[in-house]
C-alpha cells in the first residue's frame, strides 16, 4: 500500500516538473528595432533625463547585453543591418557596404540598387538582389508557406530592403525628395493601407510645422564633454528647401514617423493578430543631426536621446496596446558605428598625417611598370582598397601571387600605412583575431585586391571627393535587448556577438536560421 502511495506522488511530481519545463508558446509578433548608431554608454550617461516608458523600462524588464559586437570592419547602416538579419558577415552575405566598386565596369555600385525594378512613390529602383544569402525574413517566410505577415519600415532605403530580404510582403522607407513611404515593384502590389497614409497623414503634409527644438530646458542638458557652449538650437526643416527630408531624417523626429506607419500597419493589417509568428523589422536614428562634428551637436545629441526614450516608449505602448508584449518578442540593436569625426587642432599635437589612396595606387603602378614593362596595372582604387588589372596581369602571364605580394611589399613602406592585406593571404593566409575581422570584412568580387590599413590618427583623403576621413580604431558598444514572450530580465557586461541575434530569434519562432548563420543561438534568457 505503502509503495503504491509512493509510486503515485512520483507519478505526480514528474507530470508536474514536466509540465513546469514545458516549452514557452512561439511569439506571435517579433519586432526588430535596430538603431542607426545607437551608444550603449549613452543609454547610462543620459539616465537622469530619461522617463519611466522607454530606456528604463527595457533596463527592468529586458535582457541587455551592454556589448554586442561586430565581427568586421568598416561598419555603415548597410552592413550592420544585413549583418544582423542573416546572421554573418560581408564575407558570406556580400554587403560590404552602402557603396562598393565594381572591377568590371569599374563605377560605383549602391546596394540596393536594380534597375529591373520600378520603385513605388520614389524614382528609385531597387531590390536586395546583391544580398547572397537569406535573412530571418526569408526563413519566417519559407516557413509559413507565405503566410506570415512581414514587412520593414525605416528611414532609408537600404535599412528598409535589406531587412526585410528577399521574400517579405513589403519594405517601405522615406523618400529624400517627397517625403512619401516608397517601396519597389520587387516586393508585389504596394499594400493599400501605405497608399491611404501617404494620401492623407505623410510628412509632406506637416513638416512644415515641425521644428526641432529642446524638449527639455537647456540647463538639463549638461552630460557631454564638450568645448561649444551651446544655449539653445532650432532647426526648421521647411527652410532647407531641397534637402529639408534629408536633414529631416537625421533628426529624433524620424523615429516618431516610423512610428506613425507602424500604428496604421497594426491597425489595417491582421499582423500579430493570430499564431502565425509575424515580423516587423523597424529601424531609427541616433547620430548627430545632418552628420554634423558630435562638438558641434553636443545638445542635440542629448535631445536626441530623450526622445529616442520617448519613441521607444511610445512603440512599447502601441505594440502592448494592438498584440500584447506577453505575445511579442523584441529584439533591439545598433549598427555598431558613429559617424567620422574631423582632425583634432594641431594644437594638440596628437600624431597624423594624409594619406592619399589614388596617389598610392599611382605610385604602385609605377612601381609595377619599372618591373613588368608598360601597362595599367592598377585600375583603380576605392575605400582604402587597390583593384589590379586583371586582364592585363594574365595578358602578360605574369604570376598573380607574385603581383599581389610584390605590391603589398611596395604599399607597406608607405607612411601612415599600418599594415596590407592582399585577397590571397586574406582567403589563403594564417589566422589571427585581427586577419579575421579584416577576412569577414572581404567580400570575393565586390572588394579590392589590396586592403590597405591606416595607421589611427591620419585621414585618409579620397581625391576624387576631397572628402578626408579620420582613421579611430574605437572599441564601439553596441546594445543588444531583448523583451517581451517569456524573457529573462538582467543586465549583463560580457561581450556577446551580433551574429547570434539572427539564430536566436528564429529559435524563438521554431523555424530554422538564415542559412549563412553559423552562430549558436543565446541560451539562457528565457525564464
């Protein structure tokens, strides 16, 4: 009688502890909200100007990794959003960048460009045709048959398509010139529920009211090192005439009008509304207004900042309001970089110089001429890299390897280089922490032959722009946050990489991962 008694509260305590372990329920919503050079050290320098909705909610009651990083270098919003949305990096997913060269017809390629497709309220064509691999989109998508309900809404183009990949329903950003949601043909019938906001709530109809000015008193703002003493700003965005939607977009306000189309799509779309995981992937701005030197916005930037709080906040509300966050998982990233700041005062005599890559690449043809005979060996440069005539180098049956090492021997003696990196030792060569970054960066076809390394301090001027930019080898933090469906609040320091974002949120959904994304998934974050 005894054992009896004994077997059925074991019985009971296993059916019990197996129905404690069992698996949470798959999100009905995952909202992707990646920031365009949003600061981890931001989020804690500016706490005492926060409100409850926002920053200090997602401290209480997410999961925050303070140092997420990036496995490559050269980081843009290009990169760093394909980056995060297929789980690795330019050297698996080709996007090495907002621009690249190509070799072949040697002009510049933008990376959502595509002529095969007409754009839709923009006169832009475009589609993710460059993107090699799939995103977390695709995979939603490929599982569902179809069914799910996925789209990405950001500033620009590029964040907007290259989230949403090849297979979402829609990828809807802001025109430069308009100030209207444009979308492509590639993606289908423009939704009529965007049509119907521009028609009747887009910019055009109200930026000419807007101005962006302190939300808080000046004094409240005193939370940046900075030599400007700035009282107060404006700016009006009518009076920038052509540029006023440019300007506009690297304003806090932008991420109020992500906000505003998000709110129709959550009211005229069945997005979220059923157990078919859905996907919205959202983008926002945190840099410097109109790319400006951080000492010249040393107040925006705080202002910027308050109301990202409030725009967080803002979405926070909207998605418990429309799904639930019970319901939602989000996830929230940066793209890892800060826009280039100018060259210190010579005052301060901190060591630097100009280093001119078209010069360089003259030079190295020179060089190249005095030991192979006449030719143009070097066709052209772009962004720190040399791109070798091909054609010409096998025309001559000269040996390629030999070329490659003998030009990377030439481009090292230079001054203000640090090291060079030919495409051969970067596929073939031995490893390090530092060679792999540069590797990751690489992408076969779309990056030079020689990838030249400047040494921190000098700027590196690009003749054809006059555009001069300043080498910082910074360690950027980037924040990575989770919240919502089941997830365990902490705050943690170790640094964790942004390639398991992908892989974690698939697993959140049961599907399986882009198909280039190698990393485990985060464990532990449930509760």
């Amino acid at each position: 009688m005894k054992e009896r008694i004994l077997t059925s509260l074991i019985a009971a305590l296993v059916l019990a502890n197996l129905q404690a372990q069992e698996a949470s329920p798959v999100p009905r919503l995952v909202v992707g909200l990646t920031i365009d050079q949003f600061r981890a050290d931001y989020i804690e320098a500016f706490t005492a100007l926060y409100g409850e909705r926002g920053f200090k909610r997602l401290l209480k009651e997410g999961r925050v990794y303070y140092n997420a990083e990036y496995d490559f270098l050269n980081l843009d919003e290009a990169s760093a959003v394909a980056a995060v949305h297929t789980g690795t990096t330019p050297y698996y997913n080709g996007i090495v960048g907002k621009f690249w060269m190509d070799r072949h017809s040697l002009r510049i390629v933008k990376v959502v460009d595509d002529p095969a497709f007409m754009g839709i309220y923009t006169s832009e064509s475009t589609s993710p045709q460059h993107l090699q691999v799939s995103t977390i989109s695709d995979e939603l998508m490929a599982a569902t048959n179809g069914t799910a309900e996925v789209y990405s809404i950001a500033p620009t183009r590029e964040m907007a398509v290259l989230s949403a990949g090849h297979a979402a329903k829609g990828a809807f950003w802001l025109n430069d010139e308009t100030g209207k949601w444009s979308g492509s043909t590639y993606y289908g019938a423009f939704p009529e529920w965007v049509t119907a906001y521009n028609d009747r709530e887009a910019l055009d109809f109200r930026i000419g009211n807007l101005a962006w000015e302190p939300y808080l008193p000046v004094t409240a703002y005193k939370y940046i090192t900075s030599g400007v003493k700035q009282v107060t700003f404006k700016h009006n965005f009518i009076d920038e005439r052509i540029q006023k939607y440019k300007k506009f977009k690297t304003s806090p306000y932008v991420n109020d009008e992500v906000n505003r189309l998000v709110n129709a799509c959550l009211m005229r779309t069945n997005i979220g509304k059923d157990n078919t995981p859905d996907l919205l992937n959202l983008s926002y701005y945190a840099g410097n207004y109109d790319h400006k030197s951080g000492k010249d916005c040393a107040m925006e930037i705080q202002d910027v900042y308050v109301r990202l709080d409030n725009s967080i906040g803002d979405l926070l509300d909207m998605i418990e309001r429309k799904v639930g966050l019970h319901n939602t998982l989000f996830f929230i990233t940066s793209t890892g970089y800060v826009d280039a700041e100018p060259k210190d005062d010579a005052a301060f005599r901190i060591p630097g110089g100009e280093f001119y890559i078209k010069r360089c690449g003259a030079l190295l043809n020179m060089y190249l001429m005095a030991i192979y005979g006449q030719g143009q060996y070097v066709e052209t440069c772009h962004n720190r890299q040399v791109f070798l005539n091909h054609k010409l180098i096998e025309d001559k049956k000269l040996n390629l390897t030999e070329v490659l090492n003998r030009s990377s021997d030439f481009i090292v003696q230079m001054s203000g280089v640090r090291s060079v990196y030919s495409s051969q030792r970067l596929i073939l060569g031995s490893w390090t922490p530092h060679i792999d970054k540069v590797r990751n960066s690489f992408s076969p076809g779309r990056s030079g032959d020689i990838y030249v390394e400047v040494m921190p301090g000098w700027s590196v001027v690009d003749e054809y722009t006059q555009h001069s930019t300043v080498i910082r080898n910074l360690y950027s933090s980037a924040p990575l946050i989770f919240l919502g469906c089941n997830i365990k609040p902490e705050i943690l320091y170790t640094p964790v990489k942004v390639a398991t974002v992908a892989p974690t949120v698939t697993h959140f959904m049961r599907i399986r991962a882009p198909n280039a994304a190698d990393h485990a998934p985060l464990t532990g974050i449930r509760k």
